[in-house]
C-alpha cells in the first residue's frame, strides 16, 4: 500500500500567511473601525466601535455635503466645477463602501476566517506555494493602485489650493483656497478668524485621506479574497492533473478529497460574491462616471495651460482606469480558473479509470460547466469585456458634457 507523505504536511506558519494575505487592507481598514475582525466582544468594545464608525461617517459627512451644496447651488461657473465632481463621486463611492463593509460584516468575517482555515489545513507544500503566489500577485495590484491613488490625492488635496486664485476678504487679506470649496450654510468659514479656518483646511485633508484609505482598504480587500479564490481552483486544477500519479488503489478516497476541495472553491467564492456584489455595482457604475468627468477635467486644464493641475488629473484618471482594469482581470482571471477545473478533469486519462472513478469525474465536470463569476449585483459579470465597455462609456459621457459646455 502507497504512502501519502503529503498527508503528513502542516502548515505552521498559517498565521503568518494569512497576516500577509490582508496586511494593507487591514492596516487601511482598522483605523476607520470597519475591519471585520475586531477581537473585542464585550459590550464595552462594540459601543467603542459603533462611535467610531459614527464619529468617521460623520467626517465623511461633513466632507462631502458641504462641497456637494457649494458646486451645484452656490458656483457661479458650473463648467469650471464640473472637473470636482470626480471628487464628490469619489467621496459617496467610499461612503458606500463603508456602510457595505459594515452590513455585509459577518459575511466578509467568514471569507477571512475560512481564508485562514484555508492557509491551515493545506496539504502540501506546493499547494501552499500556489496561494501564496497569489497573494503576492493580489499586494501587488493593491501596491500598484494604493500607489497611483495617493500620488494623485495629496497633489490635488496640498498642491492644487496653492496653485488657485486667492481668496480676499473685506479686510484686504488673503486666504488660500479649501482643498473642498464648502457651503457650511449655518457659518461661513471664511468669517472666522484665521485659526479656525487653518483647522477647516486641515481637517478636510485628513477627512479626505479617511476616504482615500476606505477605498483602497476595501479595494485591498477585494483583491486578497478574490486572488486567493483563484488559487484555490489553480490548487485543485493541480490536484486533478497529478491525481493518478499516486496509483489506483486509494483513487476513489483522493477524487473524494478533489471534489470536497473543489466545492470549498465554489463557496468561497460564493461569498464573497454574495458579500461585495454591491460594491463591485458602485465600483463600475462610479468609476465610469469618475472617469468621465477626469477626462473634462485634463481637458480643461490643458486648455487654460495649467500643466501641474492637468497631470494631476492624468494621474488619478490613471489609478481609476487601472482600479477597474484590475478588478475585470481577477474577475475573469476567476472565471477561467474555475472553467479550468473541468478541462483538467477532461484532459487526464479518464476513459482508462472504472466507471466507479469516471462517475466523480463527470461530476467536476459537469460542475465546471457552471463557472464561478463575480457579479455587479448580479445584473453583469466582472469581465475584460465589462472594463471595455466601461471605456466606452465614458467616452462617450465625455463627448456629451464637452458638447454641453461648449
């Protein structure tokens, strides 16, 4: 009778595998208290943690109501704030985002758990080696675009009020523009004296960064669970592929084990499926719009020969473009992966195995027909296809706005 060495196989340093798999989202997602696997139980700890997630919403609030109320009821040229409006789709895309991850906690807190069951009970040091391959792949998409968003922020948060025209107040000073220009409606900030508005100008940068981060942080999120879903079909795809190797005597236990492998995939990715289909809708829906009004925004800035602000804009309409790219690719990076299955499971030598074995064959088979896709609130898939048609769209939404104001 054969051995089974990896049977014998654990993986001790599971923990730390898991830690790297959600490090960024984490450490993004913990400080705005929307992490979903804070330790604390007691009553004390979740009263702690529903004023804090009151007292960020509440931010984000006084953030984006102000600066919404300024650009559409108190601008004098619209056409001139049509370029911020990015910004405010921006700022709701992360208000969505927040409330989604909070709704939908216990559901994200089981993809997390199940990931890190996942990292323990893997059976071999190559299967280990294939997730952790992915989630070098997930940090690094998350790197990419964490990097693109903040490089094109803080120059639009610090360097583009510097660059605009002076405020003058009826004493003859001057004040440097808000990052928001705000109708606070009960006070105008611009009255007080000078401290306060100092303290006005700060806090809507660091307000603006609470938004900057809970996008990323769920977007970092996105992109461990989802790349760690595919490399739990490239784990059984590879399973398949060398399952007769062991011989035949214990086949019909090992094919057993695949198929209970391949379902742990199916539901994992289900959840997660289920848990952020909402946010993948307002990623697509926003991100074309955001797009849309980045493009009047370099337009614009190219036209009044402002090149600091024009690459400013270029920079952020690249990190969205690359935001959407990204979540398509592992979207149909998952839906091949789990197609793959079932050709693997084609593609050995089934018709020499007892019609007893072919049976859990066909079985995969027929499974992988079904494949595993991430859905916009189910209304369309996540798609290469679906990024196209999201560059299409905002063209074509640019062409309309450029022909209005003109």
């Amino acid at each position: 009778m054969s051995t089974q060495p990896f049977t014998l196989f654990r993986n001790h340093n599971y923990k730390a595998d898991t830690e790297y798999v959600v490090k960024v989202a984490k450490t993004l997602l913990t400080p705005v208290g929307i992490w979903p696997l804070y330790r604390g139980n007691s009553k004390t700890d979740k009263i702690k943690n529903h004023l804090q997630t009151t007292l960020i919403f509440c931010l984000m609030c006084f953030l984006l109501v102000p600066h919404v109320i300024y650009t559409f009821f108190d601008a004098e040229d619209l056409t001139k704030y049509m370029k911020v409006i990015a910004a405010q789709v921006f700022s709701l895309l992360a208000i969505i985002k927040f409330w989604t991850m909070i709704i939908n906690r216990d559901g994200i807190r089981d993809c997390l758990q199940q990931m890190e069951i996942q990292y323990r009970d893997v059976e071999c040091e190559e299967d280990r080696l294939v997730m952790t391959k992915s989630a070098k792949i997930g940090r690094l998409f998350t790197v990419t675009y964490l990097g693109l968003s903040y490089g094109g922020a803080l120059p639009y948060h610090i360097i583009m009020p510097l660059l605009e025209e002076r405020i003058i107040k009826e004493d003859n000073t001057t004040l440097i523009p808000l990052p928001y220009l705000s109708d606070y409606i009960f006070f105008v900030v611009e009255d007080f004296p000078t401290p306060f508005y100092e303290i006005v100008f700060v806090s809507q940068i660091l307000v603006s960064s609470i938004l900057l981060s809970t996008n990323t942080g769920v977007y970092s999120l996105i992109a461990s669970c989802v790349m760690h879903s595919c490399c739990l079909f490239e784990v059984v795809r590879r399973q398949i592929e060398t399952v007769l190797s062991g011989g035949v005597d214990d086949l019909h236990e090992r094919l057993g084990g695949i198929i209970e492998h391949h379902m742990r995939a199916i539901r994992f990715a289900e959840m997660i499926e289920k848990s952020l289909n909402i946010v993948f809708l307002c990623e697509m829906v926003g991100c074309t719009i955001i797009i849309c009004f980045l493009e009047f925004g370099v337009l614009k800035e190219w036209e009044d020969g402002k090149i600091l602000p024009m690459g400013t804009y270029f920079v952020l309409m690249t990190s969205i473009f690359v935001n959407v790219y990204i979540i398509s690719a592992i979207g149909d990076r998952l839906k091949e992966e789990s197609e793959k299955v079932g050709e693997s499971s084609y593609s050995i030598d089934w018709y020499n195995l007892p019609t007893k074995i072919v049976r859990d064959l066909i079985l995969v088979m027929l499974r992988s027909n079904r494949p595993s896709t991430l859905t916009a609130a189910k209304i369309f898939d996540l798609s290469l296809q679906g990024f196209c048609e999201v560059c299409k769209t905002s063209a074509a939404y640019f062409n309309f706005i450029r022909a209005m104001t003109t």
